[in-house]
C-alpha cells in the first residue's frame, strides 16, 4: 500500500477585515477615538465614498482610504521614551486645561503618538509613547506581564511586616492588589525609599496598597519597564528607542523583528527639558 503527502492548498488566504476606525489605527495615523470622531464627521472616505460607520469592515490592503482627502498610508513606526515629570498629565487634551505630556513633544515634528500604559498626575518617570497600536497592545497585555520598577518615598519608616503584607497582597474593596517584589533603599529621619516591582499594574495600585496600611506615597517614580531603565534621561526630555529595546519589552515576535529591520540603530539626541524642576530627595539621580 502506497501512501503519499496530502496535497497542500494553494488557495490565497483572505486578508483580514477590521472595523473601519481599527484599521486607522492599527495604521498608526491617529488613536482609535480620534479615529470614531473622524469617521462620524466624514471626513473619511473608502475608494471615493464618504463612511460615517466606524465598524464598517474595511481591507486595508485593498481599499482606498483618505483621511481629510490625504491618502492614508501606514505612518513610519515611532517608539520613544519621555521621563514625565509631576503635575503633567498623560491625555492628548485635558478637559480642565492642565498640561499634558503632549506639551513635552509639542515642537517635535513626530507624527500621532499614544502612551503604552498610563502616569497618573502625582507620579513621574518613564513613559512610553508609540503609534504602534500591535506592539503597544501586547506590551500592556495583562497575560505578558511586563516588570514595572517604581521608587517610592514614603512618609514613615517601615518595618518588615509592611513590606511583608505588600508582598502577600491585600483586599481594597474587593480589588487584591500585590507587588511583586519589594525592597528598602534607605531611610530617612521620617520617611524612607522603596524599590517597588509590579507585574501588573492597577489603577494608582502603589498608591492603594500603601495605604491600605495608613501609608502615604510622596513621591513615585517609574524608573524601568521591563530591562529598560531610565537612566539618566532629564525631566521633560524624550528620547527614540532603538530596535533591540523595542523587541526586549515584547519579547521575540515576528512582528518585533520586523521592527528590528526598519528602525535606525542609533536615535536623535533628547529634546530639552520644558518643566519646571522638581526638589526633594531623589535615589535616582546621579551623584
């Protein structure tokens, strides 16, 4: 009996159809929202025709898709690093007027750009901002769990029980908050640092757990993401990544590696800083 090789198809995959606001995005050419707004306004049009749904199933491959009567096109893919500093808010707008990251990158010449993850107002550090929605989903997927290092003054000496409970979790209105490691870089004659790692991060999750002890944070600030550190990048300042950093923060993928190939090896120098500077004790700052 002779068996042979079943015959593979060499029918072409269908190319993937997405809601018309999703593939604006996902083309890196303005956020998912901004993307809604635009449609709804029609100010976006497929092969000719104006389209106000922004669920209507479009092939990015095979349609035509103006944007304000401009071709659009897939935008070069940017991938920075901003040290944002206290009181700035990461939101394109702000409905009460306050300052936004936005102001930071306001004369930078970059195209759309959205914060992978979130600062709130009171916390400072790395930030970073991408128009790549696939790589910015999977670098936020709580399934990647991505290492977040935070250093946190705090307004109390703690003994080894808090750091204990930290570790061991805690209930805050039935959200259990827990760190993933924690440790003690100093003390002061009131207040003291903490080295805090969280692999996933909830909203003001530092913040909720310490006081769930009747601690208060005074400062916080994110000095890592994964394997990369904000070294020495001043307040207000951004910088580009380069491709090995872009591929460390969501490991291996093919899509990474295809980053890899199409961004430069070396980054233009940091903007200045525009904020106002900052005082207090600080363990990240140089020496």
């Amino acid at each position: 009996m002779t068996t042979s090789r079943p015959r593979q198809s060499t029918a072409t995959p269908a190319t993937p159809r997405y809601g018309l606001a999703r593939v604006l995005s996902k083309l890196g050419v303005c956020s998912r929202s901004q993307a809604e707004k635009a449609v709804r306004e029609g100010r976006v049009t497929v092969d000719g025709r104006i389209v106000r749904d922004p669920e209507r199933a479009t092939e990015a491959e095979r349609e035509r898709i103006c944007l304000d009567g401009e071709v659009v096109a897939t935008a070069q893919r940017i991938y920075i690093a901003l040290n944002k500093p206290r009181g700035i808010v990461v939101s394109a707008a702000d409905e009460r007027g306050r300052d936004t990251v936005y102001g930071l990158l306001a004369d930078a010449g970059l195209p759309w750009l959205g914060p992978v993850g979130r600062l709130d107002k009171a916390s400072e550090g790395l930030l970073l901002l991408s128009n790549d929605s696939v790589w910015a989903a999977r670098l936020t997927d709580p399934l990647h769990h991505v290492d977040k290092t935070y250093h946190v003054q705090i307004d109390t000496i703690p003994n080894p029980s808090v750091l204990d409970r930290m570790l061991r979790g805690v209930d805050d209105n039935g959200e259990q908050l827990t760190a993933k490691r924690v440790t003690l870089l100093r003390t002061g004659e009131k207040n003291a640092w903490l080295e805090v790692v969280l692999d996933e991060g909830r909203n003001r999750h530092i913040r909720r757990l310490l006081a769930t002890q009747d601690i208060g944070v005074l400062r916080l600030i994110r000095v890592a993401i994964g394997s990369l550190a904000l070294g020495d990048l001043a307040k207000g300042q951004w910088r580009h990544l380069k491709a090995e950093e872009v591929a460390s923060l969501s490991g291996p993928s093919g899509h990474d590696r295809a980053v890899a190939k199409t961004l430069r090896a070396s980054a233009p120098p940091p903007k200045p800083a525009r904020s106002r500077r900052d005082g207090g004790l600080d363990p990240t700052r140089r020496r």
